[in-house]
C-alpha cells in the first residue's frame, strides 16, 4: 500500500469518527488545527507540488456530514499558533507541546493493533523524555 493510499484512508476515518461524535454532541462543523505548512505540504494551490498529502486536508473524503470545516489557523506557522496560544493565556504544557499527529501513517506495512501499541507506546516514551528537559 502506498504512503498516499494509506493517508487516504486515514482522512476518511479521521472524518467518520468525527462525524460519529459530532452527531452525539448535535455538532454541525469540524473545527481542526490545520496550520500553513500543513497546507503548503498538501500542494493546495492549483499548480503547486504536493510534499505529502496530510489526513486533515487533501486526504479528507469529498462528502462529509459537516455543513463546514473551520481551519482558524491555516495561514500560521507552528511559531505562531503558539504565540497565539501564550497571548490566550493557555497554560505552557499546552503552548509548547510536542505534538507527533498522523502516528497511524509511521507504521511501515499494514496497520495492526499490535503495530498501534507499539506507535503509541513509542510516542509516550518520547513525551515523557521531552518532558522532562523542562
């Protein structure tokens, strides 16, 4: 399978989980922390090359049960969102986070439970290491 089939997949279980939650909370749009680079990497401008296709925009299904998804931060970079959050006043742990999203597409051959635990448990390992050089 290839890493783009494979992002496919992921963005169209990535919305249907969301959709799922947002039928329980009576939630009509999917707000995500979609950020500049994110985009750029995804080619979204007509001629521009695709780097990789990120779950959250170009892997995204075409039909959703969404009446919109809101990107507040698409045009940022990482630097600024976090200067946004620290104007926000939220708390350090949360600004300076070491985020490792799309861990699913990490995993090298099929997808397995077992090849999810040890994803998870690797990334909880570099948490706690990052963690602890504050």
């Amino acid at each position: 399978m290839t890493l783009k089939r494979k992002r496919k997949i992921i963005g169209e279980e990535f919305i249907r989980v969301f959709e799922k939650q947002a039928e329980k909370a009576q939630a009509e749009y999917l707000i995500q922390g979609t950020i500049h680079p994110d985009r750029i990497e995804s080619g979204f401008r007509r001629f521009s090359d695709k780097i990789k296709t990120h779950h959250n925009v170009a892997g995204l299904p075409i039909q959703f049960k969404f009446k919109k998804i809101i990107e507040p931060l698409q045009d940022l970079y990482k630097d600024e969102v976090r200067k946004v959050a620290a104007l926000l006043g939220l708390p350090k742990e949360i600004v300076f986070r070491q985020l490792f999203p799309g861990l699913a597409i990490r995993i090298v051959g099929e997808i397995t439970a077992e090849k999810v635990e040890i994803v998870n448990k690797a990334d909880e390992i570099v948490r706690e290491e990052i963690e602890k050089l504050d």
